[in-house]
C-alpha cells in the first residue's frame, strides 16, 4: 500500500536503493538470499520443524492486503509455535512499519512489554 507510506519515509528508501546499485555485492546477497528463502518455502516439513524449535519470543504483525504474502501463512506459523503472537492490520499491506508506523510501534511496545526481564 504505497499510498500509505509517507513521501519522507519513501523517498528515504529511494536514496538507500540508489547506494545499493553500486555495491558489488548487493546482486548476489539478494541472490543468495532468494535462492535461500525459495530452497526452504518448498519443503514445508522442513519449514515446519524451523518454525516449531524457535524458542526465542517472536511477534509477527501482518497486513491483510499484503499481495506479496498471505496473512495465512502467518496464521499457520503461529498455529505451529502457539507461543507466537501474531497481529494481523486490517487494510495494511506488505510493510506495516512503514504504512502504519504509530500502530506498529505501539504493537511492538506492548509486545515487549509483556517479555520477561533479562
């Protein structure tokens, strides 16, 4: 939902791009990354075993209207490792943080509030 995104904060990430194009190693991170991400969405058992053993507190805040990924699969992570929250926005896309950042934050803090002191 770019419409949601600030002028400031989507000029920001323009200028962060830009620098990108001239480092040398930005085209095979992403690469590396894609090939990574695509290797472990294809075997769901595997994905499955990752999502259940982490132990860490996790928070996952999804928009409904994200077209890049479903808010369902948000929903079946978390049936997987019921001690994560999930936070789904209504009318949000895929960059919540950035559509809706006074609602993301206040999601954030809320969350950490609530985490044992270490």
């Amino acid at each position: 939902r770019p419409d949601l995104v600030s002028k400031e904060v989507m000029e920001a990430h323009l200028e962060v791009a830009e620098a990108r194009i001239d480092d040398p190693d930005f085209e095979s991170a992403i690469r590396r990354a894609a090939v990574s991400l695509v290797a472990l969405l294809s075997n769901r058992r595997l994905l499955d075993r990752h999502i259940a053993a982490i132990e860490a507190p996790t928070l996952i805040i999804h928009g409904d209207g994200d077209r890049l990924v479903s808010f369902r699969n948000s929903v079946r992570a978390t049936s997987i490792n019921p001690d994560w929250r999930l936070e789904i926005l209504q009318g949000v896309g895929h960059l919540p943080m950035l559509e809706t950042p006074e609602t993301t934050k206040a999601i954030v803090a809320d969350w950490a509030a609530g985490l044992p002191s270490v």
